[in-house]
C-alpha cells in the first residue's frame, strides 16, 4: 500500500472499510475511489468491450476511462466518487460490470 507520508501539512479523514472485488480494504474519508485503487496498487479500473484494460487518465472526470461498479451502479466514475464506509467497489467489463469476488 503507497500513501503520502504524514505530517503538518497533511491530515487524513477517519477510517473506513470498502470492499474492492470482494476483498476488504482500508480507506479513508475524504479519498476517492480512485485514490484508494492507486494506493492499493490496483492501475486497471475496467476493461472495453474489446478487453483492452483502462484506468485513471485524467482524474477530474472528464475522460470517464476510471468507470467501476459502486453498489450495483456501473460507469461510475473513481475519481468523482468519494468513499463511504462498507461501499462495494468492483472492476467493470466492458459494459457489464464484472461478478462479485473476480
């Protein structure tokens, strides 16, 4: 896991848990989906409808190449979805989101 350091400047919001194909993994308030797949090491956010892996390009929302399932909803956009405590996050393909766990 690869976060920045600590210290005056930088303060991180409360702990949660989201779940990230079907694994627990730890979060914090104020971090987006995206940046908790980066700091989890996770480049690949979907693949095409041709299998072609995506991930974060621009992340201020305006590519949509970051699109993941939350809670059910595909094309979602990582870098404009805040994490909340227990949320579902799974990889989407193509236009179908991925199953639970894979």
């Amino acid at each position: 896991m690869s976060r920045l350091p600590l210290g005056p400047e930088l303060e991180r919001g409360p702990r949660v848990e989201i779940v990230l194909d079907g694994t627990p993994v730890e979060a914090f308030t104020g971090e987006t989906v995206a940046t908790v797949l980066l700091a989890h090491g996770e480049i690949a956010t979907r693949t095409t409808v041709g299998g072609e892996p995506r991930g974060i390009f621009c992340g201020i929302g305006v590519c949509f190449d970051c699109l993941v399932v939350v809670d059910g909803v595909p094309n979602t956009r990582a870098c404009m979805t805040w994490v909340r405590d227990g949320m579902q996050v799974s990889r989407q393909d193509g236009l179908v989101a991925r199953q639970s766990g894979g």
